[in-house]
C-alpha cells in the first residue's frame, strides 16, 4: 500500500524494507532461464548459493538452493552452464536484498539448445534480417578494418598475419572481447557499436575459433544478431569452422568459413592486383597496337584508291557527266510540260468560244433590251413609243417601237 513522506515525516528503514519486500512476494513462483556464473557450497552446509546471469545483457540475481539440488544434478553443474529453474523471489529484510529462493534445477541440453536457436531462426528470417537484398558488398580497400575478437587468440592472429601479408598499409582497429561465456554477448555488442560508430572503419570482422555447441551460443543469441543488422557498417562473420553456422552467419553482409578466409575476403592481396593490373596493361598496349595497325592499313587503301590519287577523274567528271545529263532530262521534261499545258489551253479557249453569246451574234443574231437591261423576249414586252437598245456582234443600234404597218 502506499505510504505518504516528506521530510518532516520519513519512515525508517525496517518499513521501507518490509514494503519492498512484501511486493517482492506477490509475484510467486516463477521459471528462469539463465547461465549459471558463480557456484559455491560452504562445507556442511545445507544451502549452495549461485549466481544466475541472463546471456544477454548484464543482468544477474542470487539464487539459493538445497545442496542436495546441486550435488544431486545429473549432468553435474558447473559455472557456464545453461540451466531452467523454478524459485520464489524473496528478500532478505536485514540486508535488503534480493534472492531467488530455488526448488527445481533443469540443465538445457544441446538439443534442447538447437531447437530454440532454430526457433530463433525461423522467427528472425521472418521478420526478414536474413533477406538477401540486405547485404551490403564489402570496399575494395577499406581505409581501417574493425575486428572483434578474443584477446590473444589464433583467430585474431590469422586475421592480421595474413592480411599484413596481402596489403601491410591496412589499418586495423581491435577489439578485444570475451568470445564464450555470460559476458560475451554485451561485451562483443558494444565493441560491435563502437566500431560501427567510428567513421574511418569500413567494414567489420567478428570472429573467434572452434568449439562447442555451448561455446557458441553467444554467436546465435538474439540481441547479436539484431545488433549486426542494425550496423550501417558491413559486418563479416567468421566463427568456427566451415560446420558451425551460428545465426551471426545469416545476418552478416559476408560468411568466412575461417578467421583466415575472412583476412582474404576483405583485404585485397596487392601483389595479386598489381599482377592483374601489369596483365591489363600489356593487353590494352595489345589491343591499341593492333588498332593502330588496322587504321594504317585502312588509310594506305584509301590513299591508293583513284578517287584519292586522281579526285578530278575519280571524282568530278563522273559528277558532271551526271550533272549533264540531267540538265537534258530536266529540259525535255520542262518542253513536255509546257506543251502539253498549251495544247490545254488551246482546247479550253475554243470551248469558250463555242459557248460565249458572242459566237451567237457574230451568225447574225441580236439581243434588244429596254434601256434598264431588261430583255425583250416576246413583242408583248415593248409597246410603242418604247426606246432600246439592239446589240450585235459589231456594237449596239438604238431603235424605237413603232406601230406595225396596216
């Protein structure tokens, strides 16, 4: 229940410490999954103490137990190893501290083990971490190389022995970590983010030699595998031998099978590329000799060709015997034109001829019409007394009606 302070009203400690440990009790019984770092047993005692570590992270608790639960286990315990167990969380109220009190104590077998790092997988490939199109390609020569490694192992030898001897200008930056056992995971992340954090390096190796299925495990825990994929950095995994495959393996940008292979893939060999350079030159020299010798023998034709050797021969006569003859072509086409178009005309003039009004006249025919241009068709359209005017084909005639004889 709450508890109302201030600074005129504090409470001792007994209270606080019997409050804390009356919420400790609420929670029960409880199944922890953790790796067992310190293992002791006082002689003739009937209590061993532990101390249980979460893989991960740097987290632990002390753990009590039965002696009986310890020296009974089957396989033994040792410290490392990863065990299940069942206890009651309890606080110690003189000291104020916290404790699991255990009653059951289960060692994860290596089956057990693989079923959940292929779990792990399974859940992680589906979130897509492990996609292809992730991957990142590796520089050609990186300015400095990160490497995460144990200290003073063969693995960190390998590495640097032969990339020192494919190209010794490379930079390296080490850091040295534990590879196995509770502490590696948070210590090999860190180092992992600190070299992802410097700009100078340009590709990361993780690596560690053989062992076994336990001595692995830190190489397959969850909180690495999202630690490589949150890494803009490419990041190269070589753990183990050529069988081990923890789950760093499909997460990283490139899989070494060995600490040596991982040397070779991310360290170009400069003896290697200065022959390959030395080959590429001698075959563009090739390649630029024989195209400098194909363009002479193409000019030495073209030079004995008559339109070079004579172009007033070769070239113009030829041009303006074409040039005439099309003048020729031009002028008979142009007289057909122009004849054809007057024979047209000659046809289409006498058509009008034929039509026009006046061809009528000029056979003697006439046209009267009363002054304001009306037409006299009929001897009802003039009375006498009436002024027109006859046209014929040589002009017009004024005339008026007169009354017609008796």
């Amino acid at each position: 229940m709450a508890v109302t302070t201030s600074p005129e009203n504090p409470i001792p400690v007994r209270v606080v410490s019997q409050h804390i440990g009356a919420w400790v009790h609420r929670l029960g019984a409880v199944w922890v999954e953790g790796q067992i770092t310190q293992l002791s047993r006082r002689p003739g005692s009937r209590v061993a103490f532990m101390v249980l570590r979460d893989p991960s992270a740097k987290v632990s608790l002390q753990l009590t137990c039965p002696a009986d639960l310890v020296t009974g286990s089957s396989p033994p315990l040792t410290e490392g190893a990863r065990v299940v167990v069942h206890g009651r969380p309890s606080w110690y109220f003189e000291r104020g501290t916290l404790s699991l009190a255990v009653d059951d104590i289960r060692p994860v077998g290596i089956g057990a083990l693989l079923a959940r790092i292929d779990e792990l997988r399974r859940l992680l490939s589906a979130e897509g971490l492990f996609a292809p199109e992730l991957k990142r390609r590796l520089p050609f020569v990186p300015s400095a190389v990160g490497l995460v490694c144990g200290r003073a192992s063969a693995a960190e030898h390998d590495v640097l022995e032969n990339a020192r001897r494919r190209a010794p200008g490379i930079a390296f930056r080490v850091e040295n970590v534990p590879v196995q056992g509770p502490a590696a995971v948070p210590e090999i992340v860190a180092a992992l983010q600190r070299l992802d954090a410097d700009p100078t390096v340009d590709v990361i190796i993780l690596t560690r030699g053989g062992g076994s299925v336990e001595d692995l495990l830190p190489f397959s825990d969850e909180a690495l595998v999202r630690a490589v994929a949150a890494c803009t950095t490419p990041v190269v995994s070589a753990i183990g031998h050529e069988t081990d495959t923890p789950l760093l393996d499909l997460v990283a940008d490139v899989r070494a099978s060995t600490p040596t292979d991982a040397a070779k893939r991310v360290v170009p060999d400069v003896l290697d590329e200065r022959r390959r350079v030395t080959e590429a030159r001698h075959r563009l020299g090739q390649r630029v000799d024989s195209l400098v010798e194909h363009e002479r023998t193409r000019i030495q034709n073209l030079r004995s060709h008559p339109g070079m050797s004579r172009p007033a021969d070769a070239a113009i006569a030829p041009r303006r015997l074409d040039l005439a003859q099309d003048r020729r072509e031009m002028t008979r086409s142009l007289d057909t034109w122009v004849s054809r178009e007057r024979l047209r005309l000659e046809h289409a003039r006498a058509q009008v001829t034929t039509l026009s009004p006046a061809a009528t006249l000029a056979r003697g025919y006439a046209v009267v019409q009363h002054l304001d241009g009306r037409i006299v068709r009929t001897p009802s359209d003039a009375t006498v007394g009436d002024r027109l005017r006859v046209r014929i084909a040589e002009g017009e005639i004024a005339a008026v009606v007169a009354e017609p004889d008796a």
